[in-house]
C-alpha cells in the first residue's frame, strides 16, 4: 500500500508524481537532497520538466555543471516554513536569501511563475508546482 503524500518527504513525494526528473535531477548534482528530506518544514516550488524545457539546453547543460550558481538557484525555489496557498501574500524570504513575491489573482503567481498545482503536503513541508524556473538576479 502506497503512502499519501502527507506521510512521505518532499523528495519522495517529488519522486512520485512523475514531472520533476530534472529538478531531482539537479537537487541531486547540488547535494541537496538530504537537506529536503530533513525534518523542515520547507515550502518547495517545484518546476515540472516542462519548465525546465523552457530553458536553452546549452544554459541548462551549464547551470548543471556549475555546483554553486545550481545550488543558487534551486535554494531560490526553498522557503524555511510551510507556507500554505491560503496564506501566501506578500513575499518571503528564500533559503537562498532573497525574497520572493506572490501575486494573487484567478491565477496564483511566485515572481513571474504560475503556480499549476497547490498545496501538495508532505512529511516534512508542502510542494506548490510552477510552469517555470525562478532565477535569482
């Protein structure tokens, strides 16, 4: 019997939905996946595979081989805290150390990207999934 989503990390929850084979991908060639499956609570917003297609395969290819700008920009993706739909207003601040703004509206915004799926709770924290990559400047 599978689990729900509630009893397994961000990781494995990741891991199971099927769309994110680069993100784990990459949090892998970062060395953060141990810190996301740690106790949190961290708020993930997770960019499906599509998003990441978005990016030109010679940047994408780059960013991977770069350790520190890779771990930048996945960290801009983390914040300490679960910060649920409801009360995501404002900004917060990232584990990368900027802030990140969310935009209300009939369609959810972090920055410029559009929250697809909400509130996908787990062990240690809560998934929201967006259609794009966040770049820190």
């Amino acid at each position: 019997m599978r689990k729900s989503e509630s009893e397994v990390d961000i990781v494995e929850t990741a891991k199971h939905a099927g769309a994110f084979g680069t993100l784990l991908t990459a949090v892998g060639e970062a060395g953060l996946a141990k810190t996301l499956k740690g106790k949190g609570p961290f708020t993930v917003f997770a960019p499906t595979d599509a998003a990441f297609e978005k990016i030109p395969k010679d940047v994408l290819s780059a960013v991977l081989k770069d350790k520190r700008r890779l771990t930048q920009i996945l960290t801009y993706h983390v914040v300490a805290g679960k910060v649920m739909s409801k009360d995501a207003k404002g900004c917060a601040k990232t584990i990368e150390g900027h802030e990140i703004c969310f935009h209300g509206g009939r369609n959810m915004k972090v920055e410029d990207a559009v929250i697809v799926q909400k509130d996908i709770e787990c062990s240690n924290g809560v998934i929201h999934v967006i259609d794009s990559v966040l770049m820190p400047n």
